[in-house]
C-alpha cells in the first residue's frame, strides 16, 4: 500500500485532476500549490467538496522556497512533482525571482 502522496501543482488543471483519482482510490493526498494560478482556488474548493479534509491537506507554498518544499516532502512516501510555469513565455519576459538556496536554481532571478 502506497502511503502519503505529495503532489506539487496539485490545484491546477493536470495535477487536480490526478489528486482526484489519488483521492477516489482512497490515499492520502497533500497538495503543495502556491494557489497563483486562475482556477486553482476553485480546484480545490472542488476537491474539498468531494473529499473534505480527511484524507486531503493543503499546503500553500512555492517550489522555489527551499524550506517549504523540505518541509513539505518530508513526511511523503510518495511524490508527483507538477508544479511550475504554465507559460515558458512569462518566464522569458518576467523570471522568477527567488532566493538562491542548495540544490535549488531557478534562473538568474
């Protein structure tokens, strides 16, 4: 038996959709999502209506915050990475700007 399942991104369009079928299947789910994108709120007041707060958790964090995703992965069996930059056009124009920590790069921000 598959025990805790992170999955990042999980509150948008792919990674909801496949927490669904996480959730059906009767595991438990934390989403790690920043909640940035148009739709995602909505994503997951749809998944709590199905599956309340029993088997799904959410953490609203962001991938380039070293820390957070540490904490995040740190109790899962399991981990579905998802999350990132809808539009490679947006992090042409606007690159992410993060704080550079270990292990984590994300462009010259």
């Amino acid at each position: 038996m598959i025990g805790s399942i992170l999955v990042t991104g999980g509150a948008g369009f792919i990674g909801s959709n496949l927490v669904h079928s996480l959730l059906r299947d009767g595991h438990d789910v934390t989403i790690f999502d920043a909640l940035s994108r148009r739709g995602s709120e909505r994503n997951m007041t749809w998944l709590r209506s199905q599956y309340g707060h029993s088997q799904l958790h959410c953490i609203r964090g962001d991938v380039r915050n070293f820390e957070a995703v540490q904490a995040a992965v740190r109790e899962a069996d399991v981990i579905y990475h998802l999350a990132g930059q809808v539009a490679v056009t947006s992090s042409v124009s606007h690159p992410p700007k993060a704080p550079r920590s270990p292990g984590i790069h994300a462009g010259d921000g």
